[in-house]
C-alpha cells in the first residue's frame, strides 16, 4: 500500500500517528542531516504497521519532509486507526 507520510524531525515525542493534509504524520527525534530523519521515519512507519524494516520503501520524497511510501503488507485499517490517532499517543 502506498502511504503519504510528512516527517517532523528533531522532534521531542517520536511517534506515528496524526494527519497533516491528508498524510499521516511520523515525528522522530532524528535530525534531518545526512538522511537520518528518513530512515528513522522508515523504521518509526515499519513499526507502527507492524512490518519489517525491509517491507518500507521510499518511493519519493528523499530531501522532503513530505514523503511517498510503499509499505509491503500493511491493512488499510492500520492506516485509518493511526491518521485518527491523536498526536500526544
């Protein structure tokens, strides 16, 4: 399934869950420096679906903090629950 994310990185409170214009938003407390935000926010998505690591790819978004990515065997009610999430869970 192909996801829309928006990565906050530097952020206090890691976590998935919330939405930003209809992408779900990831927060992780990597900076976005030499591409560690992304993979933490890879890592941070494959968790929160309950993937391996290795079932997250990027599609698009690699400098962006708007990213596009195809998660191998995620349930789409995995992504509704998580876009309702509120974002201090």
């Amino acid at each position: 399934m192909r996801i829309t994310v928006r990565v906050r990185p530097g952020s206090v409170r890691p976590g998935v869950g919330g939405g930003h214009d209809g992408a779900l938003v990831v927060r992780v407390s990597a900076r976005a420096v030499d591409g560690k935000a992304t993979d933490a926010a890879l890592t941070a998505i494959a968790a929160a679906f309950g993937v391996h690591r290795r079932d997250v790819t990027l599609i698009a978004g690699a400098a962006s903090r708007t990213k596009i990515v195809d998660v191998a065997g995620a349930d789409p009610a995995d992504l509704a629950r998580l876009l309702h999430r509120s974002p201090s869970r």
